[in-house]
C-alpha cells in the first residue's frame, strides 16, 4: 500500500495508517501510524492462528485443494483476523478519515467504513482475490454482526497485477505495482560487478523467525553445486548459522530486497505475495519454493505464465536451479511480465481517480 499512500501525500492528502505488529514499519515510509493492538508480535499471531477453531482445516497443503474448496475457505481465512478487529476500529473512528483503504483480507476497513459511512476500497495484495462478498459469509460476517453494520455496499478493489494474472473477477483497477522493501544502508558489495550469477534467496520474514534458519538448508547444500553467486537475506549474518556455509554462498544483513534482486540473475524464495511481485516487476525469473497460506498460489500462477519454476524445497535439486539460470524462455517471459506491470497505470494515477471518486465534494449531490 506504501505506494499508492505516497502518491496520495505527494497529491497534498493526508494519509494515516491504523496498523499493528510488523506493520507499523510503514512509519520507516514517511507516514503517520496507529498501533491498534500494542505489543503484537509475529510468534503471537502465529500462535493466535493456531489456537482458532478453523486452524486444522487452515493448516492442510493448499497444494492438493480444488479453485472450489479454496473458496470455501475463504471465510475461514478472513475470521482468523477477527481478533484484532476491533481495536482497528475503534482507532478508525476516532481518526476519521474521508476514504479508507484497506486490505482485503481483513474486514476492519469495510467495518469502520460503514461506521463512520464513508467509501472504502480494497486493496489487492496478489494474483488471488478476496472479493467483497466473502464478507457476508459466516464466519467472515462476524466483526460486521457484532458492530451492527452491513458489507458497504459497491465496494472496488484495486489490482496489483496484470488482469492476465489476476485469478477471479477483474478489479476495477488494475495498478503497477511498485516494489517498496523499506529503506535501508546498502552494503556496498552490492555495487561489485559478480564474475558470475547471483541469485538472491528469501524465505520472507516469518518463516525463518518461526522455524529457524535450518529452512535454508536444502537451499545451500544444492548451492555449492552451482557455479552461481548465492545471497541469502535473512536479516542475520554468518555467526547465527551453526555449520560453515559453502565459498559461493553469502549471508548478508537486512538488504531491501528491490536493491538485491536490481543486481541478481535470478530469485529462489517462498512464494510470498510481495517477494513474488517484486521479482516479476524486475523482470528476475524465479524458482519458487511454496511454504504454505497462498503461496502455492502464486507458484503456481507464474509457473503457468512462464515466468517462473516452482517445487517443494524438500524436492529441490542442482539441475532445477542451473536450468533457473540457463533458461532463456524463462528469462524473456520474466521481462514480458515486467513489460505488462509497467504499463498499467502508476499509483499517481490511481490516486487521482479515487480523489475525483470519493472525496467528500465528489460524493456530494449536485444541486
């Protein structure tokens, strides 16, 4: 959303964020923030979603699950975040905004919309969709019940993707996406031209804080075999891993992930929704290791593009990750994708559209 919030700033609108957890880093952009829930941390909601009463279901491979069944699910994925609801809300009304935008997957906007009767859009975050209508489905329903109100009504969303990648109805708008990593001191290695290829390897932020870094492992050991360049950002350096990482293999700090992958070759990650994104609007082919929530989604979609490979990390071998390096169908339709991100419009525009739409003098009646 940083994107579309800084073309709305730079538009001389005001622009608050009602947050918690990891994404009150939106203040490192610039912007105002509200905690809504003090003292949540990632290991927390983890925790919280293990506990919920849909977690059993959550938790099988999405792999193996039918369009059908993913659709099924969809209320259950949204009533996992019912819990902190309320104290967005609560902050929302008091903030009083005169749009609100908000992500899909999380009914505390359209719930503060309807209080204070003002627009709300969502937000997309993906190639898959939360529409609006899941919001009427119990148990998604439940925030709206408990504070009286209904689904606003004629509720648009906002894409992030090209439509050839969107997966269910097309959005209203279709918007480039922009990478935004967070800022950063970048290492000035960075800036070294590499005798050969260099790959630069995530697994986000939450994996390696929930399971460690031993996630890495299949990752490194198929490494060594490849004469490429390996980065892995984790945020930790050489001193955490317990064993001597191979010649070929580094472990560097925090480094925004658009500066790393600006000099990469090539990405192996996990498949999540912005790592995916940023490497297809960088035109950086993939191999993509699904660890679950919509990941394998987002593997799957850009697999079936051509922009990407995909595997299980446990099935990972060296010939997977050479052809990632090798393949030149894989490397032209990468830029193909970031040819068509780049030509949908800017957030800029995006933002003057929804200005002329739902500001408080275009909502009000002519006379």
């Amino acid at each position: 959303m940083v994107p579309l919030a800084w073309a709305f700033r730079l538009a001389g609108h005001e622009v608050t964020f009602v947050a918690a957890g990891d994404a009150l880093a939106v203040r490192e952009a610039g912007f105002l923030a509200l905690d809504a829930v003090p003292g949540l941390t990632t290991a927390r909601m983890v925790a919280d979603f293990k506990e919920g009463p849909a977690a059993e279901r959550l938790q099988q491979p999405l792999e193996s699950v039918s369009q059908e069944e993913l659709e099924r699910i969809k209320p259950l994925v949204v009533a996992m975040w019912d819990g902190y609801v309320d104290g967005h809300v609560r902050l929302a009304e008091r903030l009083r905004p005169d749009l609100v935008v908000y992500d899909p997957i999380f009914t505390a906007g359209p719930v503060a919309a309807a209080k204070l009767g003002v627009p709300c859009v969502a937000h997309g975050i993906g190639v898959g969709g939360f529409e609006p209508s899941v919001f009427d489905e119990a148990p998604a329903n439940g925030a709206f019940l408990r504070h009286g109100v209904s689904v606003p009504k004629g509720i648009e969303t906002i894409g992030v993707v090209p439509p050839n990648l969107e997966i269910g109805p097309r959005p209203r708008w279709s918007m480039r996406y922009v990478p935004y990593n967070a800022g950063g001191l970048l290492p000035e290695w960075l800036l070294d031209e590499s005798d050969r290829p260099r790959v630069a390897v995530t697994l986000g932020t939450v994996v390696p804080e929930t399971h460690g870094l031993g996630e890495f492992t299949p990752i490194i050991e198929a490494a060594e075999s490849v004469d490429a360049e390996f980065v892995i950002a984790t945020g930790s350096d050489e001193t955490a891993w317990s064993t001597p990482l191979p010649p070929n293999v580094r472990v560097t700090g925090w480094v925004p992930l658009g500066a790393l992958l600006r000099g990469s070759s090539a990405a192996i990650h996990h498949g999540g929704a912005g790592t995916t994104l940023t490497c297809s609007a960088l035109g950086v082919p993939q191999l993509i290791l699904p660890n679950g929530a919509d990941r394998h989604i987002n593997a799957q979609t850009l697999s079936a593009r051509g922009s990407a490979l995909t595997t299980l990390i446990g099935d990972l071998e060296v010939p997977l990750i050479e052809r990632l390096l090798t393949d030149e169908a894989l490397r032209a339709t990468a830029l193909e994708v970031r040819a068509e991100i780049e030509a949908l419009p800017t957030p800029a525009e995006i933002a003057t559209e929804l200005t002329a739409l739902y500001t408080p003098d275009a909502l009000r009646p002519a006379v």
